[in-house]
C-alpha cells in the first residue's frame, strides 16, 4: 500500500502540486526516449511489411526461375490439352507429351462386368407374404377401392394380411353372377366377377362374366396397386404387375429373411465380409460400397429381386467372388458348390456379365482398350491420358466427325506468373517508395533505396543473349510519363497479354530466354527474372542480408533505448522521492517552530 501524505499542513502550502510541476519536468527526458522507441518501433514494423513485400516476390520470380530444377517446377514446359468434344472424349497431359493435333473418333465405350444374384422364386411374392412388409416396410395399409362396372366397392387391408388375404378380399368385394347351365336339369351357377392369383411374382387381377373392372380410387389409404406395380391392359382390361416383386425387406435381417442361410464369411475383390445374425441386405450393400478393395459397386434391384454387384473397372474381367466359410454366395448364386462321393467340395464361379472392350482410332489407326482410360501405354502418345466420354456419332449426311485434340504450351499458367511477378513487383516498388520519403519511417535509408533502384533497374534493362532483349519485347513495360509530377506510372510495370501470348506463340524459346536464360543464380548472367531473383536473394540473406542486418540494428536500438529508459525513469523516481523527503523536512521544521512560537505566547 502507498505511503498517504498531506500537502502543506504546516506551511499552508500546496507542496504536492510544486512536486509534480518539477517531476513532470524531469520526466519529459524519458518521454522524448519513449517517442524515440516508438518510432524505432514502427521502423521496425514498417521494415516486417517492405520485407513481406519482397518476399512475395520473390515468390512470383521463383515461379519462373524455378525451371531449374525440371519436371512439374519447370512452367515453361508445361503443356495444356483441349478437344473440341468433351462428350466424346476428354484429356489430360503432362509436361512429357509433345505439342501436336490429332483426330479421335471413339467406336465403342468399354463396359463394366456384372455379377447378378439368382434367388428364383424364393425372393418373390407368395400368396403367404405379407403386404405391409412389401416395399423396404413403405406397404400403406387401410381402404382399398374398385369399380365393377362403374359401381363402387371398398376393402380393408389389414395390418396383418398376406397376399393371398388381400385378393380373396378384392374377389369377394366383386360378387358373383348367377347363370343357369346350358343343359337339362337347368342348374344355377355362380362364378366370381374377379379372378385375382399371385403367378411367379406377379399379381394379375382381371374381370369375368364380361365385367368391367378398376383398381384405386383417390381416395384410398392403402397403396396396394403402387405396391404391386399393377398396369391394366388397355386391350384385355386386366391388370398385372409390370415386373416381377421383390418380397425382400432390405432392412431384415438376412438370415431371417433367406431360408438356409449360414453365418460365416465371402470374398469380393480382395475384402472379405461377414454375414452374422444382425446382417441386413442393407447394411451388407454399405460395406461392399464402402471398402475399395471389393473393386465393385453393389446395389439391390426390387423389381427383380436381386442383388447386383457391379466392377469398378470397365472390360471383360471376372468380379472376383469366393465362398469362404458362408454358403451367402451359393444361396445367391454367384457360385456353385458340389460335393464328391468322398465329401471333397469344389466351388465354381457362375456366368458373369462380362464388360466390353472400348474402340477408338486416333488418326485412323485403331486402339483397342480395356478401360475408358486410355493411357500413353495403350495409345503410345508420352504424356497423354485419354477419357472416352461418348461414342462419335455421325452427322446427317451420315460421316462421323472426329474430336480433335490439341496440346499446346499452356500460356495461361505463364501468364498468370507474369500478372503475379508484376503485382508483386509493384507492391514493393510502392511499398519502398511510400516509406523512404522525407518525415517517412526509413527517410534516408540508403541500403533500401539502393535496393529498389536495383529492382527497378534490372527489370527494365536488356539482357545480352536472345533476339528478345527487353521485358517490353513481351509485353511487360512501365508506364507512359504524364505531366503530372508524380513519377508512379513510370515506376510501375503494366502488362500487355495480347502482346505476351503472342510473343509466347510466336518464339516460346526466346520468351524463356529472356525471362530465365542460362537459370546460373547470378546478378550479371541470365534472364531477368534470374538477375532480379539474384538480387532478392541478397536482401533476404539470413545474417548477411540488408533485411537481417537492419533488423538486428533496429533491435539493438530498440533494446537501448528500454535501458535508457529505464535509467531515466529511476532517476526522475529518486529525484520525485529527494523533493517529498525535502519538503517534508522543511514542513516538519515549521511545525516544530509554530510549537515553539506557541509555547512563548502562553
């Protein structure tokens, strides 16, 4: 806690005020040396952003100087790919393929092999199936409507009901007509106006004794006739599913769901999987499609009743599939197993839909590829990656128009560095110049200014080798001079890209030449990326570069000044603690008189 004092209690004076007016004169010395480490302090920040600056430049120049060290680094050689019908076929290149056109006309798509399961009836509906477990368990139940010659009758699918529950319903809903036999003694007949059967997975439903008949109204709560894919014959007037229903839950449990199903484990591709008591159609299709080692896409088709396992590589290739400890691939009929009189088991793999080859020419000579990938080891061209899309079609007159493709130097890669270098040069040049200027953060920074005027020198200067000399021969120029007395149109570059792209077109040997030359890393050899880059270098050089040095000397003074400081600062807290020691002495000696005084008067 701070010692309390009381000003000029004795003397009637206010000391405390005369002690402040003084230590705030002392105590201007530090804050003229706290000014000082301020503006060292923005030097300092204002240097961390010049640097930044060219730093980020010399990024832009390692995008062409870079080219030394070959490959995917060098931007003079990498190529661009187009063709003139992406839906026919596509490309991609790399910097190995030569410049050069030709003409593709695809023939024949390569197809993928499939493997289809055969379940037989055994996944099909029954008469002893029930409905509201149809549809993956989407089967509606409640009111069901059909017209009999235009007059309306109305069943109740229940909640339990089977197949065979549901069209004994629809039957009985439909009467009967009475009818007398043809010959003595005449007897009554009654036969059903609806005749309703499940045959092979399928649901047909018709009228009898001439009546008309309509499944559904609007109005009704079950989706039976959806359900069961129920399509009236515009000829026959009978209905019947259009495909074969499935009577599988895909969200059952597998082995409830297929009689005689072993837990145990198969083999797709080179994943092995396991069917176990909780395995469900569903959940069996997500690991297939889930593990890249199966190779194939799996997938159920409800309309009929079977599993599909699709390769993932097109041609005519075999879907690996092996039995393992569960009998899931017999069941389904991907294999077959038989055993000898000696109990030696021996398991076949079943007929696949085996893929197809894709045919293309290019320039007229044919290619034959297993894949729609067609890579430079099957059509011999180094560097090229084709991706048939589509198979040429003919035009009216009936000739197949061809797909050219053309590889060319990609000159929009190189001219994005160019507008990166020139941005980037620009924002130093302006950057040096806003903080060199008289009353600015590093007035009279020689070693800096020398710095921007090497820069700028170098990028407009020629270069000896190569029939380009200038950056401007390639469209990188400076400004023009106005009559304005500011010099920043002339001290920034501007880019001409129509003049670069065809500069680049015209002699891309030369542009290289210019920008990069001999690559050695010299400030006198090279192009003139090379020489600026060379420069750069030098300014960033840890311990030895301009940036290092200057901050190190920033630092030092910035250290110097908190010392300083410091010194300052307890001198001025002595000198403030000699004035309340002074002036209290003084106020205890008044005190001490005006006692005397006091005692003299009584």
């Amino acid at each position: 806690m701070g010692e309390i004092t009381f000003s000029g209690l004795a003397s009637g004076m206010d000391t405390s005020s005369w002690i402040e007016a003084l230590v705030s004169i002392k105590q201007q010395s530090v804050t003229k040396l706290q000014n000082s480490k301020t503006t060292v302090e923005n030097s300092t920040n204002v240097l961390n952003t010049i640097k930044s600056k060219v730093t980020n430049l010399r990024s832009s120049i390692e995008k062409f100087t870079d080219a030394k060290f070959g490959g995917s680094f060098d931007l003079f050689s990498k190529n661009k790919v187009t063709t003139s019908k992406d839906s026919v076929v596509s490309a991609n290149v790399t910097a190995d393929a030569a410049k050069q056109n030709f003409d593709v006309i695809v023939n024949k798509l390569a197809t993928a092999t499939k493997a289809t399961s055969n379940l037989g009836s055994s996944a099909l509906i029954n008469g002893d199936t029930k409905f509201a477990d149809l549809a993956g368990g989407n089967a509606k139940t409640g009111s069901l409507s059909l017209y009999v010659d235009g007059e309306k009758k109305e069943i109740t699918v229940e909640d339990d009901d089977t197949v065979d529950d549901i069209l004994n319903k629809i039957v009985e809903a439909g009467g009967t007509t009475e009818t007398r036999s043809e010959n003595w003694p005449y007897q009554k007949i009654e036969t059903n106006n609806i005749n309703a059967t499940v045959q092979d997975g399928k649901i047909v439903i018709s009228g009898n004794n001439g009546k008309d008949v309509v499944l559904g109204a609007s109005s009704d709560e079950s989706n039976f006739v959806k359900v069961m894919g129920l399509v009236k014959d515009s000829d026959t007037g009978a209905y019947e599913s259009s495909s074969k229903i499935s009577s599988v839950n895909t969200s059952s449990k597998m082995m409830e769901a297929f009689s005689g199903l072993k837990a145990g484990t198969f083999k797709i591709g080179n994943a092995e999987f396991t069917i176990d008591e909780n395995t469900t159609v569903k959940s069996l299709i997500s690991k297939i499609n889930s593990n890249e080692d199966a190779g194939v896409s799996a997938y159920w088709d409800a309309s009929q009743s079977e599993l599909v396992l699709t390769s993932k590589t097109e041609g005519a290739f075999n879907i690996n599939i092996e039995k393992g400890t569960s009998n899931f691939t017999d069941l389904f009929g991907y294999t077959t197993t038989t055993t000898d009189r000696w109990g030696n088991s021996t398991t076949k793999l079943n007929n696949q839909q085996l893929g197809d080859y894709a045919e293309l020419t290019i320039n007229g000579t044919t290619v034959i590829s297993s894949s729609n990938t067609v890579t430079s080891e099957i059509s011999g061209i180094e560097g090229l990656t084709l991706t048939l899309n589509g198979v040429s079609k003919a035009d009216d007159s009936g000739t197949i128009n061809p797909s050219t493709v053309k590889v060319e130097q990609d000159s929009d890669a190189l001219l994005e560095a160019v507008k990166s270098f020139v941005t980037a040069y620009n924002e130093t040049i302006a950057n040096i110049d806003d903080n060199t200027a008289y009353g600015d953060a590093l007035y009279g920074d020689s070693a800096l200014t020398s710095l921007r005027t090497n820069l700028r020198r170098t990028a407009t200067a020629s270069i000896d080798e190569g029939t380009m000399k200038l950056l401007s021969d390639i469209g990188i120029s400076t400004g023009k001079a106005n009559n304005s007395t500011s010099t920043t149109s002339v001290n920034t570059l501007e880019i001409d890209e129509d003049k670069f792209k065809e500069a680049l077109a015209k002699n891309p040997e030369a542009v290289k030449e210019l920008l990069v030359g001999d690559n050695k890393g010299t400030s006198t050899s090279g192009g003139v990326m090379n020489k600026l880059e060379k420069i750069v270098e030098d300014s960033l050089e840890v311990t030895t570069g301009y940036f290092d040095a200057k901050s190190k000397s920033l630092s030092s003074k910035i250290k110097t000044l908190e010392n300083s400081i410091t010194s300052a600062q307890s001198r001025v807290d002595s000198y403030k603690s000699r004035l309340e020691k002074q002036f209290s002495n003084m106020e205890q000696i008044i005190s001490s008189i005006q006692s005397s005084y006091s005692q003299l008067s009584i």
